[in-house]
C-alpha cells in the first residue's frame, strides 16, 4: 500500500486546483463528519483530491524524489550521486553478505540508495557527482526514512546520454514553515518551532550494529543484528525534552548528532555520562528556560496520543533581533492582504520598521544540505524501536 502524508495530498490539491489550505482542510473535515467513524483523516483528504480529480502519484517515468513513497514499485528515475560510502561485508547465518548504500539528489531532494550482496558491483561503476537512471526500484520505509532498493532486473545506468539533473541546493529556510505547536497535526516535515525548554531528560544509551545503526541483541556472550549477524556493537544514544511556545508543550526527541548540538557538547563527552549519570544533573539544571530553535518532521504518537517532534536541526543562542524581523516581515506580509489604498499600506507598514541595525542571521543552503545528509545517514533508528528505553512521560 502507498501512503501518501495527508500533508502532501494537501499541497498536491493546492498546487493543482489553486485552493487554500483552508478550504481544502475544510473540505477533509466535511467528508470526516461524513463518513463519520469509517475514514481516517488521511483517507479523507485521498477522497476529496479523486473528487477534484487531483494526480497524487506522478505518471511513470516522471518522478522526482519528492514524489516517492514508501510502497512504490517499479520506480524509475534519473538523479546525481551526492554521496557515496563504503561497501562493507556481514555474516549472518554463517553465510557472508555484502551491503552498499548511496545518496541519489534531484532538485526536489535526496533520497538513500541500498544495494545488497551482487547488487555492490555497481559501486565500481560511478563516483560521487555522476547522474545515474535507476530503473525497476522500489521504495520502502526504514524507521521513518524513505529508501530505494533495487529489484533482481533493476538497473543502474551511469551518465546516461541526454539525461541533465538539476543539483540539490538543500533546504532552504525559505521552505521551512513556522509554526505554533497548537497549529501541529502530526503529519508535518520541515516545520520550524521555537520553544523554551521546559523539562530535559537524562540521555538514554543503547547497542547499535555498525553496519546499519539498527538496534542489537545480546544474550551476554554475543551481540546479533537481525541484518548482519553477530557484530561488535557500537553505543548511540537519545535525548528528549518538553518544549513550550506559549501555546502548548511537545515533547521532542534528539539523536546522536542533534544531541551534540543540543547540548553544545562533544560525541566523547555525551558518552561520559553513560558511566557517571550523576554529572548530568547539572547539564539539565542549565538547559532549563533556553530558548532553542528546532527543525524537523511531527508525528502522532497513538500510543500516548500526542504529537511528537524529531529535530532534524537544532539552533541555540537565539538573535532577538532575528525574531523581529521575521515577525515584521509576517506583519507586512498581513498587511499586503488588506482592501486599502496602497499608500495606507505603506504608512501601516512604516510602523512595523525593527530596531537600528537588526541583522537577520541566515543559515547557508550547503550547511543545511550537509546537516539533512548527515541526518538521514545517522537517524535509522526511531523511539518506535527503544520501547524498552522509553520514558513513561
């Protein structure tokens, strides 16, 4: 089955029919009332964009990597290597195994490519900042991470003749939307919140596999990956933390490396506090009232029945001034909406003028492209698969 976020079928129908969020939100609520208690929201929102006969999947031989989604099959596309690893070897069952993986960008994004055991042999064949056509691939889900894997007929073809991809600039902030946690409906990615820590938790520590960065078991004497085998484990680790905006509280989770900037401390460091737990005290008495700026996707947690927040970036020492200019901008945003005279605009909009010498900070494209690579390379795990770590809240 191909899930479609009721957030992207949303700005499908936008795109396509020209309709606000609004009325289209209202529309999926109509056909809720409707249908009452036998659709969910997202099934809504795939019924209204039928009616309105909006194309949700793009035709075959079109897509781009924003238009993939777990479940897809037979998927092809063109795309440029924007990052390459190293093929490591695994035994699992005694047999031994080999695994491979790339990152493959368009101008809509990037997107994980895995090759396993005779699959790896491609690896020879290209090197970072080739264009390739992958032809016959799928597209699953690996801990909220979209992946594309390769059929036994699949293809990989290396520059091919003709084929010009535009390269991935990142995320710009621009595309970013800020939002009050109130607004969230769980189904966001890309969202910008700023929230004042309320409650930080200790770090929690777990065994990983080197190869994947999936979750181990250990019966004392050996270590097994599901994938790999037996494995030497390595230690990763999660934070958490209530933010609160002044109109409502989520709960947000860290990982490794936004854990790191979090805390403004080192990998080593963190890693301390695994055999000192004591020290940690401190670091949340500290952490207490920050103001912290976060990037990244929400999701419902049914089981607790709240939305959760996992950083994808994590801003401290947050400019004031920065904030103010945002917030005039909004304002003349607003403004511009008004049945007035333009003149009348003007002067409204004289009135939003910030402090002398306000700088907006802006966080460079390259930065962010390298912060969402290194994001999606080192998040493969989720709270979903730490239930015996997770903290009753």
């Amino acid at each position: 089955m191909i899930e479609i976020p009721t957030a992207d079928i949303v700005k499908k129908i936008q795109d396509q029919k020209g309709l606000s969020e609004g009325e289209i939100r209202e529309k999926i609520n109509e056909k809720l009332k409707q249908l009452s208690g036998l659709i969910s929201e997202q099934g809504a929102a795939h019924i209204i964009a039928n009616e309105l006969g909006v194309q949700l999947l793009a035709e075959e031989g079109a897509a781009k990597i924003s238009d993939l989604y777990a479940g897809m099959r037979n998927v092809s596309l063109p795309g440029k290597v924007t990052r390459k690893f190293e093929v490591r070897t695994f035994t699992k069952d005694g047999r031994e195994g080999k695994v491979g993986s790339f990152f493959l960008g368009d101008e809509t994004g990037q997107i994980r490519v895995t090759l396993w055991n005779d699959q790896t042999a491609h690896f020879d064949t290209f090197k970072e900042g080739d264009t390739l056509r992958v032809s016959n691939a799928y597209v699953k889900e690996n801990r909220g991470y979209k992946e594309l894997h390769l059929n036994s007929d699949a293809k990989i073809e290396v520059n091919p003749e003709g084929v010009h991809v535009k390269e991935f600039q990142g995320v710009p902030r621009a595309q970013r939307e800020r939002k009050a946690i109130k607004e969230l409906t769980g189904d966001e990615e890309n969202i910008e919140i700023l929230g004042t820590i309320v409650q930080l938790y200790d770090p929690r520590f777990f065994d990983v596999c080197p190869e994947c960065n999936k979750r181990v078991t250990s019966d004392g004497d050996t270590t097994v990956c599901a994938e790999h085998g037996e494995v030497t484990p390595q230690t990763n680790y999660v934070l958490s933390a209530f933010l609160d905006d002044g109109t409502g509280t989520i709960r947000a989770t860290f990982w490794r490396q936004q854990s790191q900037r979090l805390l403004e401390k080192s990998d080593a460091e963190i890693l301390a506090y695994k055999e000192n737990p004591a020290a940690f005290a401190d670091v949340k008495t500290e952490m207490l009232g920050e103001i912290i700026k976060v990037v990244g996707r929400c999701k419902k947690n049914e089981a607790l029945d709240r939305i959760e927040l996992t950083a994808g970036l994590v801003f401290r020492n947050i400019d004031p001034e920065e904030e103010l200019e945002r917030l005039r901008k909004e304002s003349e945003a607003q403004v511009d909406k008004l049945d007035a005279p333009q003149e009348l605009k003007e002067q409204i909009k004289e009135t939003l003028e910030p402090p002398p010498h306000a700088a907006k900070v802006e966080v460079t494209e390259d930065v962010v492209e390298e912060e969402i690579t290194n994001e999606a390379e080192e998040e493969a795990i989720s709270l979903d698969d730490l239930d015996d770590l997770e903290e009753t809240l």
